[in-house]
C-alpha cells in the first residue's frame, strides 16, 4: 500500500523559560518594541534572509584583488580638484540624488523556504553562520527604541539588555548551549552583517518591500497630494576647503572632504592607490535666510502624504550642498518608477518656497501630470508705496496690500478681464468694515458704508500668478498641509534614530535612511 508523503515540520521546543522581566515588557504600554520583536512575523522576510544567505556566502568567498591603477603622478592637490569637478554642484550632468551601485550573487543557491528562526542553510565546510532573523530583529529594535540602528548601538544593547537579546533569539556568551551561533555576536560580526546588508542592496529591498506591503494591504491610504522637503544629518567627518575656478573664469571657493587613500601603505604619496574622499557625498548646507547658520553634513530628501503624515521614501542627496529646488522632482520620478501603483494618485505637490520656479512647475506638470504649489519666493522684489490706491500705504512683496491706518486688506479675487486683483478693508469684532471707525476714512473712502475696495493691476505683482495666488483662501487651505513633512522628518530622525551620524559615505547614510524608514513602516502595522 502507497503511503503519501507528509513533510516534516519543524518540531516545537518541549520547555519554554518563562523569564519575569520579560513578561513585564510584554505587558507595558511603554516597551512597543518588545511586543513587536517578540511576534516579529518572520515569515514575511523568508527572500531577504535567503538573499543575505547567499551574499555571506559571497562575501566570504576569496577573489582576485582588483587591479590598482598607478595614481602615483596625481597629487593630494589634483586629487581633490578631480573630485570637485565630479560633485553634481559643479558639474550638472551628475545625478542629484544619490545611485547606489548594489552587488550581486552570481548564483543564488538558498530557498526562501528551507530557512527559518534558528534553521541555517546547509553547507559543506565553514562555520555556522549567525541566524539572519535574529540579527535583523536586533538593528530594527535598537530603531524601534530610538537608537541609531549602527553596529555599536546594537552591540551595546545586546550585551547590556538581556531582555532584548533573548526577544532578537539570542543567548549571553558562556550559557550552556550546545551551538556557538546562538551566542550574543560579536561588534565585527555586526558590522559585517550591517556591511552586506548594505553592499548588497538588502537593506534597499527591505525597505520597498515594507512600502509595498503596507500599500497593498490598505495600511497606507490613497490621497491626492505628495509633500516634500530636505533634512541634514551631522557627518562623521571634517573638511578643507578648495580653490577652484568656475565657468566664467572667476577663482570661488569650496569646502569638501579631506581626500584620503583606502590602503595602509606607509607612504601614501608615493603609493600606487587612487585619491579618494574621506567622506563622500558631506557638504556645506546652509540654513536660514538672516543667521545663515551653516552646517556640515549629509542632506537627505523626505517625500510623503500629508493627512496620514506618513514619509512614502527618503534618499541620500549625492552632494549635500545641492538647493533643495534640484532634489524635489527625481525623487517623485523616483518614487514612482519604485511603486508605479501610487502614480495616479496624485494631482498636487507641495514645497516650500526654494522651489517656487516657473520652469520647475511646467516640468510637474508636463511630464507628471501634477501641479506644484509652493509658498511663495518674492526673490529680491521690493515693497512698493507709490502708485497706489487712494489711502493705501504699501504693497509687500507677499502681495499684501496695507492700507494707512495699518490695516491688512483682504484679498477677495481677480477681475481677468481687468487685469486687476482685488481688496477689500478686513470685518472687525463687530462684523462691521474696520473703515467706519478709522480716522482716515474722509481721505480714503469717506462715502463707503461696506468699506474700503482697492484693485491692483497684475503690472505691480508680476510674480504673483493670477491663476492661482497664493493670497487665495484655497491656495492657503492646502499649503496648511505642507507643515506635516516636518513631523514625518521628526519622526525618522529624532524618535528612531539621530541626527548625528557615525559612519561616512552615501553608501552608509543611505542605509542609515532604510534602517528608519523599515522600523516606521513596521509600527504602521
């Protein structure tokens, strides 16, 4: 008789230690992340595992060493003008955002479905690995505690919180435990594990699948416009600064990286190895129109949906010193060349005034399909007193017209056909035109029982745009929205992790920015 085939499944544990502390961390209100790491769901992240797998399997491989191309003739001096010369500030057919060049395994050789929580691929020869699920529970907890989710930070966690490592899957060294590879890990098995996450784009993928699988299961909500905006994170790093000469020939001036060389050969002036910066993508940003308060760092891009407050994507800028108007619009191309499924969502984009350019709106709208509405950049335009309104005293740049008994008109619409933008005297407490108690009324409007009424012709204000001016009422309704970057910046960079970086590179930041944007989307569930 033919007996059919049941698979084996993996056989539960007989005894469970039942610790007190951790129970008392399952049941407080305050420790969210002990319940998220203790019913991690596994099972959603089988492909990531089997992808890390294999890439410690190649990453442990031995290779030829890559030729090194004899650099010897290029100075520290010439090294530095070469990299100046590659920033996408100098030269503009560098891509603004940065392009991580992931690795690959050549042939992938683990299954999604032979792994699990303490079940590790079979190899021939080598040490057992450290299980995947218990070191990426360990770099998402630390983000899910507020930390920064860096090797050093997870390490010091492990070996200090004996309830944290137990929930990753981990014992303390010197436990009776029949397999080493359920030891604490050491700081170098870490920061190799962080490294490959990185390398090999796994922290990347991570990252969009959580985007996905939240879009897909309806946590994140449909809406109709996307926000944007910049933030800086504090490089790891110093700088120099460089003389260079621009295009028109006039001799500027630049801070950047120091320039170092990746080898530990005693000479490294003579030594064959390239030039490299000590902290690639780190530049001068300025904050601030008065104070100019300036800052090195790494600048990250932030896009995401206003009412739910919810950051769909951020990226590593290439070159911090960039303006924020360059990063706004590839990283919405970006986004949706990521998640094509979100595209038709949205009709309007918001930013600040850095991108208040004509040529940057037709770019939305022609080849997007969306229309950007920014606040408002007079850009060296002067506040205007003559050729005025009877009884009006100035006209701001701000299109805020201002009358001589200091009142503020409002703004009420256009007349097309005029060419004109139209005012009225704002109601008081009373409901009543502030005009009939102001002292200038003879002079101004002294037959007018409902109030002042001004028009100011389009030729005094040629950067408002008369189809959509942002004194309009719905023009301001929806920049009230524009605010709620700021939360979704605050949330990723001061309660999940810092704002002060300890690695270098964009490789690095860019991982740090994943590692964020992976713990927030996991609470969202």
């Amino acid at each position: 008789m033919m007996l059919n085939h049941i698979p084996i499944s993996e056989q539960l544990p007989l005894i469970h230690d039942i610790h007190a502390d951790d129970q008392l961390l399952l049941n407080c209100p305050d420790a969210d992340w002990y319940s998220k790491l203790k019913f991690f769901p596994w099972e959603d992240y089988r492909e990531i595992g089997a992808q890390y797998y294999d890439a410690l399997h190649h990453f442990n491989q031995p290779s030829d060493p890559e030729p090194v191309i004899d650099d010897t003739d290029e100075t520290k001096k010439q090294a530095a003008q070469r990299h100046l010369s590659d920033r996408p500030t100098i030269n503009k057919t560098q891509p603004v955002l940065y392009q991580p060049e992931f690795k690959s395994v050549p042939v992938p050789t683990v299954s999604p479905f032979k792994i699990a929580p303490g079940i590790l691929p079979h190899r021939d020869a080598g040490k057992k690995p450290k299980c995947f699920f218990a070191m990426f529970k360990c770099f998402i907890g630390a983000t899910l505690m507020g930390l920064p989710p860096e090797p050093e930070k997870v390490h010091f966690l492990l070996t200090s919180n004996l309830s944290f490592a137990r929930v990753c899957g981990f014992i303390p060294k010197g436990a009776e435990q029949e397999s080493l590879s359920k030891y604490v890990p050491s700081l170098r098995k870490l920061e190799q594990f962080d490294q490959i996450m990185t390398d090999y784009g796994l922290w990347n993928r991570c990252k969009q699948q959580e985007i996905h699988t939240n879009i897909e299961n309806g946590v994140i909500k449909e809406e109709n416009i996307v926000v944007g905006d910049t933030t800086h994170y504090y490089a790891y790093s110093g700088f120099e600064t460089v003389t260079y000469t621009d295009e028109n020939g006039k001799e500027k001036k630049k801070s950047q990286s120091k320039v170092t060389k990746n080898c530990r050969c005693e000479d490294q002036e003579n030594c064959p190895h390239p030039w490299d910066l000590a902290d690639e993508g780190a530049g001068t940003i300025v904050k601030g129109k008065g104070s100019k308060k300036i800052i090195w760092g790494h600048k990250a891009s932030i896009v995401g949906l206003p009412l739910q407050g919810i950051p769909l994507d951020a990226r590593c800028v290439a070159d911090a010193a960039t303006h924020d108007s360059q990063t706004f619009y590839p990283h919405v191309v970006s986004l949706f060349e990521d998640h094509p499924e979100i595209q038709p969502w949205f009709d309007i984009a918001l930013y600040d005034s850095a991108c208040d350019i004509d040529k940057l709106k037709e770019q939305f709208r022609m080849d997007l399909g969306i229309q950007l509405k920014t606040s408002l950049n007079p850009r060296r335009r002067y506040t205007i007193t003559a050729n005025l309104p009877k009884g009006m005293d100035r006209l701001t740049p701000y299109a805020n017209l201002v009358c001589r008994g200091g009142q503020i008109m409002d703004y009420q619409g256009v007349r097309y056909d005029m060419e004109k933008f139209i005012y009225r005297s704002p109601l008081d407490e009373n409901n009543e035109p502030v005009c009939n108690t102001c002292p200038n009324k003879l002079e101004c409007c002294p037959f007018s029982e409902k109030g002042r009424v001004a028009t100011i012709d389009f030729d005094l204000l040629p950067h408002i745009d008369p189809n959509d001016p942002p004194m309009a009422k719905r023009f301001k309704a929806i920049m009230t929205r524009r605010p709620s970057v700021e939360r979704m910046i605050k949330r990723l960079k001061c309660d999940l992790s810092d704002d002060r970086l300890s690695k270098r590179g964009n490789a690095s930041f860019q991982a740090y920015l994943d590692k964020t944007m992976i713990a927030f989307h996991i609470l969202l569930r």
